[in-house]
C-alpha cells in the first residue's frame, strides 16, 4: 500500500510572478525551482522576505517547503512565493489566520507595471517641450 505524505498547497502572485508552493512536515528545507533558497534568491533581504511568513507564525524548521516559480524578477518572485506559503500554512492551521492577516501577509499586492502609451517614451514621460 503506497505511503500517504501530508503535502500542503498554495498559490501566490506578486507583479507577473506566480508561484505553486508545496509545504510537507520536515527540517525547513527550502527547494525553489529545483534550486536552495540561497542560490535563487542570492540577495539576504530576498531570503528574509520568504521566511518572514514562517517566523512571525513560528513555524520554521516543521516544514520542507518546495515552489515552482514563474515569471517576473527576484523581488516579484519572492513576494509570490512569500504569499504562497502563507496560504499553505493556511491549510495547516486556519488558526493562523488571524496573525497573517494583521502582518499583511494574505493580502495580494495589485499592482502591476503601467503599459507605455503611444507617441511618449514610457508610461508618463513625455518627450521634451520645445516652445521655438
């Protein structure tokens, strides 16, 4: 008979960035992308973004947490993943809700680049005035 292996699922999104983040009862092993924590998001304040969701409910070390990635930067990455976890930890213990909420955590940051408009250089820049 196949073994049954608690496994926890959430979806975050940050800018284009989306990410599938899987939560199983272990050491606190971080796998991004078949990756370590430290070699895909190589900038420290990346990395402390990530685990913020696991030290504020004080749950790190109980869990190995694997995410697949796509899309965007580091930093829209990270805040998708960082969204991800903390609705996985969601499906572990709905009693945290409560300690995301008030960290922001749950909430899905909207915003998103603005599209360049026709005739100009970027979203609002216009190109220099000349009066003669």
């Amino acid at each position: 008979m196949a073994e049954t292996l608690e496994q926890y699922h959430g979806l975050g999104r940050r800018k284009t960035s989306v990410a599938r983040v899987w939560l199983r009862p272990g050491t606190g092993k971080f796998e991004i992308n078949g990756r370590s924590l430290g070699s895909y998001l190589p900038r420290l304040s990346l990395q402390q973004h990530v685990q913020e969701v696991l030290v504020a409910t004080q749950q790190q070390g109980r869990f190995d947490v694997k995410c697949n990635v796509d899309g965007g930067g580091t930093t829209g990455q990270a805040g998708a993943i960082r969204m991800g976890l903390s609705r996985a930890l969601l499906q572990v213990d709905p009693e945290l809700r409560r300690t995301l909420r008030e960290k922001g955590m749950l909430t899905r940051d909207a915003r998103e680049v603005e599209r360049k408009k026709p005739g100009r250089p970027g979203a609002r820049k216009r190109f220099q005035f000349s009066k003669r």
